[in-house]
C-alpha cells in the first residue's frame, strides 16, 4: 500500500507547522523569561531606592524635631529676656523714686 503524495505533503505541512509553533512559543518564553528578570531587576532597585528614601526621610525628620527644640528654646529666652529687661525698667524706675 502506498502513501499519496498528498497525504505526505500534508504531514509536512502540520510537522512544519507545529515546529513553527514550538520555536515561536520557546522564543516567547525565553523573551518572556528576559522581561521577567528585568522587571525583578528593577523592582529591587525600587526596593532599595525606597529603602534609601524612608532612611532619609526618617533622618530629616529628626533633623526636623530637633530644630524645632532649638526654636522652642529660643523662643523661651527670648520671653524671658523681654521679662527681665522689663523688670530692669521698673527697678530703675523705682529706684529713682527713692
């Protein structure tokens, strides 16, 4: 019994077909593979760029926090410095009453 030509022909056809297929979808995936260690390439240096960016923030908050101490301080010295040279003024005023 023999093989029609076009039977082989058609069984060249689906073979070459389905190779086709098969080193399409292996390109995809390799590509797909690529994208995938990118993505997580950069994902981790958005990891340690958020990590760098929450130490900053964390630093210039206490930068923050301290320079408003100081303000609160100053602001104290500079009331009770209003309050002595006033009491300086009624004692030299007082006094010239004497």
């Amino acid at each position: 019994m023999a093989i029609e030509p076009w039977v082989v022909t058609a069984l060249i056809s689906a073979a070459s077909c389905v190779l086709a297929i098969v080193a399409t979808s292996h390109t995809l995936s390799k590509d797909k593979d690529a994208k995938d260690d990118e993505m997580a390439r950069r994902l981790s240096d958005i990891d340690i760029k958020l990590a760098v960016l929450d130490e900053k923030v964390e630093t210039l908050s206490e930068r923050v926090q301290r320079h408003n101490g100081v303000i609160e301080r100053v602001f104290k010295l500079e009331e009770q410095e209003r309050l002595n040279e006033q009491e300086i003024r009624e004692i030299k005023a007082g006094g010239t009453d004497d």
